[in-house]
C-alpha cells in the first residue's frame, strides 16, 4: 500500500529527501524529465521505492502509471536497495541451455534465496539478465559486472564463498 511509512525509505532520510527534491528540481522542466529524473535517482539513491514513483510522478505531473511502466521495463531500475554485491546469471539461449537453471538451484541452495532478492545481510543480491554477448563461454555469470563463464554449480559455489568470505570480519 502506498500509505505504509517505511523507516527504510529514502522520502523518510532528511539527507535524501534532500537529493530527491534536489533532482526533481534540477530537472523537471526539461523534454523527457521523467526518464532522466529516475535514472539520476535510481544512480544517487540507488533504488526507487514505490511512495518515491508515487512522489516523482507527482511532482513531476506525470501519471503515476507512466513511472511505474518505465521502472518495470528497465532492468536497471530497481525499487529494492541491492546488496554489496551483484550476481547476474545470464539467461539468454546459449546460457540457459548451457545450464543456467543449475546454477540458479545452486544459488538457491547456497544463498537461501531466489533470483530477485538480498541476503538478509545485504551482502549479494541474485539476478537474471539477458544476453551479455559472451555466448561462447556459456553458461555466463557476471559479478559485480565482471564475466565468469563455464560456470559450473560447484565452481559457483565456491566463487560465491570466495565474496561472501571477503566481507567476513577477521
Ligand atoms: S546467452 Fe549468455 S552470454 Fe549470450
């Protein structure tokens, strides 16, 4: 619901409530204000919450319909904030019959949770993406936008390890 006050939401933190007005200030009367105002945000802020789409359309008098559209199309914009660190599994043709659904059960089993989500400790958050033009090396994980291709489950298992033991506090 739209109503629902989240401590969480960036139009709740003075300091990017600041950002947000900032933005929508800077570039609300320009031709295509819209796209160039959520892609700043979704840079600066990271993720566009649901009550920020609302209060992006607002006050940029666009239909709420409009910026809801737009942020569901474009994989780039994301209305969760994302983990540490991003794994993509690749699910055009070559990957995905090279095996990427494996390697998504794998995450699953590693992760404990599904493409789409963080790990409660905000470290990784898992997605899918199409085609990164290295069909060759299928099936193609990127992390952190850097290509790991003929991934294997056990292989990712262990690269994954690799991240998460980085971030451990000695
Ligand atoms: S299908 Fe995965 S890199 Fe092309």
């Amino acid at each position: 619901m739209s109503g629902t006050t989240n401590p969480t939401d960036p139009l709740q933190n003075a300091a990017q409530k600041a950002i947000i007005d900032a933005v929508i200030k800077q570039y609300a009367k320009l031709p295509g204000a819209t796209m160039v105002v959520l892609n700043t945000l979704q840079e600066k802020i990271g993720y566009l919450t649901k009550p920020m789409q609302e209060y992006i359309a607002k006050s940029l008098g666009v239909p709420i319909s409009k910026i809801h559209g737009v942020v569901s199309f474009y994989s780039f914009f994301t209305t969760e904030p994302r983990g540490k660190h991003l794994v993509k599994f690749c699910i055009g043709t070559a990957c995905y019959v090279g095996g990427a659904p494996q390697l998504i059960d794998k995450a699953k089993q590693v992760l404990g949770i599904e493409p789409g989500q963080t790990t409660p400790d905000g470290l990784v958050t898992l997605e899918v993406c199409r085609c990164v033009g290295a069909c060759s090396a299928a099936p193609v994980i990127v992390i952190d936008e850097v290509n790991h291709g003929r991934m294997q489950p056990q292989r990712f298992a262990n690269v994954i390890k690799d991240v998460i033991q980085v971030e451990a506090p000695v």
